[in-house]
C-alpha cells in the first residue's frame, strides 16, 4: 500500500473513530519496512495525517514513529517552516498519545514555535504542554519563558474546566511556574490546587512505597471540582 492511501485509510477510520487492530497494525509493519524514499513520496501534510492516525489508534510502537520522525526530518523544506503551528502541536501530540518521545524532531518542532511564538493560540499552548508532561519533555529555556509570560490571569481565566485542569497537570508535572494560573486554579479549581501532584518537574519525583494509587484522569477530575 503506498503511502498518501495508508494516510487516507487511516486517518479516515480515526475520525470515524473506528478502531481496527489488525489493519494498524499491518500498515505499521508495512511502513516500519519501507525505504526511507518510499515513505517520503507522502507529502508533509498526508505524514501528519498519518502519524496522527496512528496516535489516534494507539499505535504503541517505538519504530514506527522514529521513521515517521525521521521522514520530517529529511525534508529539505521541514513542515517546520510552512505548516501553522497548529499542525506542529498535533504532531507532538500525536507522538505523546502513545508515549513516544524523538528528542530531535520535539527540538526542532520547539524552535519552530519559538520563531513563531505570536501565532499560537492559548489553546495551542496548553495542548502543546498537555503533550509533552506526558513524556516529561522540557521544552528550550526560552521556549519556556515565553509560554509562562503567554499565561497570564487575562488569558488563562478564559480557559474552560476541563483545559484549565489539563494545563495545571501538565504546569505541575513539568515543574513549571506559573503564578497567574496557580491563583486562578487556587479560586476555581480548590480541590485540584490542593491536591499533591507532581510538583518537582521531569525525573525528580520521589518514589513512595507501597501500591500506587492511581490519579484520575483529567476528563473524570473535571466532575469534582
């Protein structure tokens, strides 16, 4: 199956939200054994389709989105530079619903926003850290300045229960200050401003002992506010 139609069938059943295992996982099996110049026959725009598929589909496997982030990377004009920002969150966020983690490609997709910081949007931002606390990547200093002047009371008290909740676990789990957000999580949101979370940021978190108990997810925690 070339390329451009696995992205068609693909994204086509993940908006439908139909699940199929067997065929997603064929098609990783067929594109993990495709030739660098194979994969490349896909246009910047039908990969992103395709990796956000098989975010989508939950396609937990390593290789597979390496040589869809190798792909980006070859291209001599990188979505990085033409794609809208918008589309550069989504491919983080197709990487991190499955849990993978490309250092390379997250750096050069967090520079790309850096230069073009003024055209994200709040909810771009908070999807953006939403994905990337879940593989406990940090982001360029600068890159991390600019999002905490970005959140200021102003902005982030237009934000919804369930964003607001997602940013300040994302905020907590990468050890990222943000005051405004605090003091508005602390007025809304007492409960979750309470709770203990993760505060110390990526890879610093003590161990307890014992059985841990699990943290409810953020859509659940947003009917006991």
């Amino acid at each position: 199956m070339e390329v451009p139609i696995m992205s068609i069938v693909l994204s086509s059943l993940a908006k439908a939200g139909v699940s199929s295992w067997v065929l997603t996982s064929r098609a990783a099996v067929m594109l993990k054994r495709s030739t660098p110049e194979h994969i490349d026959t896909a246009t910047t725009q039908e990969l992103s389709a395709l990796t956000m598929a098989f975010g989508k589909l939950q396609a937990r496997d390593g290789a597979l989105f390496d040589a869809c982030a190798e792909s980006y990377l070859r291209r001599e004009t990188p979505p990085f530079t033409r794609g809208t920002c918008s589309e550069l969150v989504n491919i983080v966020h197709a990487f991190t619903k499955v849990h993978h983690l490309h250092p390379k490609l997250f750096g050069v997709i967090g520079s790309a926003l850096l230069d073009r910081f003024d055209d994200l949007s709040l909810q771009d931002i908070v999807k953006y850290l939403h994905g990337i606390a879940k593989v406990e990547y940090l982001p360029l200093p600068p890159l991390q300045e600019r999002i905490v002047q970005a959140l200021q009371l102003d902005k982030v008290s237009t934000l919804g229960v369930f964003d607001l909740l997602k940013l300040a676990t994302a905020s907590r789990r990468l050890g990222l200050r943000i005051p405004s957000m605090e003091s508005h999580v602390s007025a809304v949101l007492p409960n979750e401003a309470d709770s203990p979370g993760d505060t110390m940021g990526p890879g610093r978190r003590v161990t307890k002992m014992g059985p841990k108990k699990r943290r409810q997810s953020t859509r659940k925690r947003k009917w006991t506010w």
